[in-house]
DNA sequence: TATTGTTATACTCTATAACTATA
DNA sequence: TATAGTTATAGAGTATAACAATA
C-alpha cells in the first residue's frame, strides 16, 4: 500500500531528489577545496568520530574491505591518518586521524554549509516540523 | 545570520545526511540490479525525457563533456543509446534512448522505491507539509 | 578453519590536454 | 576563431580473487 503515482507523492520525490543532489556537491566540492576526493573526506570523517579497524570503515561505507586500504594510505601518505595496532587482536589495524588530520575534519564539517544556509530560511518551529517528518519518513524513534 | 551549532539545526543536518545516504544507496543498487552504474543509470535516466547533445549531458551531470564519451560509448555497445546527427549543427550529436533503453529507464524508475516506501508513513496532510518545507528550504517558488 | 588486512587485476569514472570536424 | 565531440592519459574508486599473518 505504498503510494505510487500520485502527484503529490511524486513532487515530494523530486524535492528529495533536488536536496540529495544538492547535498552532494557541496560535499564533493568542500571535499574538493581541501584537497580530498569525496571518498577521502567521507573516511576522515568517520575516523575523526572514533579510529576504526579497516573492516568497520568498509562496512560503514558499504564497500569492499580491499578498497579501503588505498583510500587510507593516500591519507597516511599525506600524514592526515595513521595506522595502529589493536593490543587485543595482532590482526587489527586501527586508522585514526592525527592531529593535522582532526583539524581538517573540523575545517571540512564548518565548511559543510549545505543544510545550514538553507535550513536558514526556515524559522525554529519550521525546522521543529521537518525534524517530526523526516523522522517519522526514516523511522526513527522521535526519543 | 544562518543558524550555526543550535541543536535543533545539527539534528536536522543530520537527518537530511541519513535521507542522502539511503537515497544513494538505493539508487547505486537499483541501477546494479538493471547491471548499470550509477553514471550509467542517471544519463539513461536522463535521455529518456528527452535525447541531449553529449556537451548537455556533461553540463547536468556536472562533469567534463570528455567523460560522456565514454558513458554512452558504454550505454550504446549495449543497445540501450543511440547517437544521432543534428539536423541543425553538424558538429552536435544527440544522444537518443532506443526502445530497449526506454524500457529499461522505466523499470528503473519503478524500482526506485526510495522516497514511495518511506513517505508510505506520512499522511498526505504530513507530506503536503513536507513538500511546503522543502520548497521554502530549496528557495522553489510554491507555484 | 575462520578472520583481518593486503595485493593483484580489471573496469569504470574523473579531469586535463590535445586533436578533428564543423561553425 | 570558436565550438562539439573525441582521443589519450593519468589518478582514483570499485569488486573479485588470492594471499600472509593471526585467531
């Protein structure tokens, strides 16, 4: 019983295709900026929240565990990521930013003004509203 | 005066990041079931509303008109894209979905269930509401 | 035996620059 | 001379398969 071919259904879609499309500009191209490939940037970004073991990055970015380690040593090779070991198992390799690579997973986050500039023209009780959508769309628990 | 690290806002860019992501997602898959890429799938998508100018290609997808050569190089081994002269300019080639392409087109819009499963959980009055949102927040005008 | 990360391979997408045929 | 499309090239992302080290 999902809605198909209505128009308002439709027009939603489209609204939701422009802002993804949207989106992914701005990050590619703030990606860009700092001298990143998207691939890159959505990496150190996810290591900037807590260093992962290469197979967690690959299942975070649905991915092939084998393309990881070429992402990562393009960012160990500019000395934005280090690789560690895992004392509890000698398998495990821990990617973690350092410092360098922190502050421009910093820099990247205040230069994603995607979001922000627009949701800018929606007022407080209007970004309340889009929050209960989306949430309810995602179906995600409101609390 | 955009809204900077409220939590209401960083909530909401955070939703938004979820909807692009699964909306990705979806897409990369829809078009891998139908054994296209992504690229492949948003020119056919593309052509299949009306046949383009390889050069107008590149500008919607906002790449180099280098890289539609290939693509459609690609699309037409497969017998889903023709090229075909201009009339008006010798020098422009259109690109043109044949019958086998335009289906395939149209199965991939049928399977692109993102955004018709999850909007399955809003009342028409929720995204009526939503659709309002989003056009403020993209800046289109109402009508 | 199973798992982690890596290597090797092949394909696609991407930007840049140089080329051709038209305009 | 300018424009449309192409070719050539090099770098990056991707999946697949096979491998070494460790569990």
């Amino acid at each position: 019983m999902t809605p198909r071919a209505d128009p308002l259904t439709v027009e939603v879609v489209g609204l939701i295709g422009t802002v993804v499309a949207r989106y992914y500009e701005e990050y590619e191209q703030a990606a860009t900026e700092h001298s990143l490939t998207g691939a890159q940037a959505r990496v150190l970004s996810l290591l900037s929240v807590e260093p992962l073991p290469m197979r967690k990055i690959a299942q975070r970015l649905k991915c092939e565990p084998s393309n990881i380690t070429g992402i990562v040593d393009r960012l160990e090779s500019r000395g934005l990521v280090e690789r560690r070991p895992d004392p509890a198992d000698r398998r495990v390799k821990l990617a973690a930013p350092t410092e360098e690579g922190a502050s421009l997973a910093q820099a990247l986050r205040t230069s994603l003004d995607f979001a922000r500039e627009p949701l800018g023209r929606l007022t407080a009780a209007e970004r309340t509203l889009l929050k209960e959508l989306l949430q309810k769309m995602l179906g995600v628990a409101p609390e």
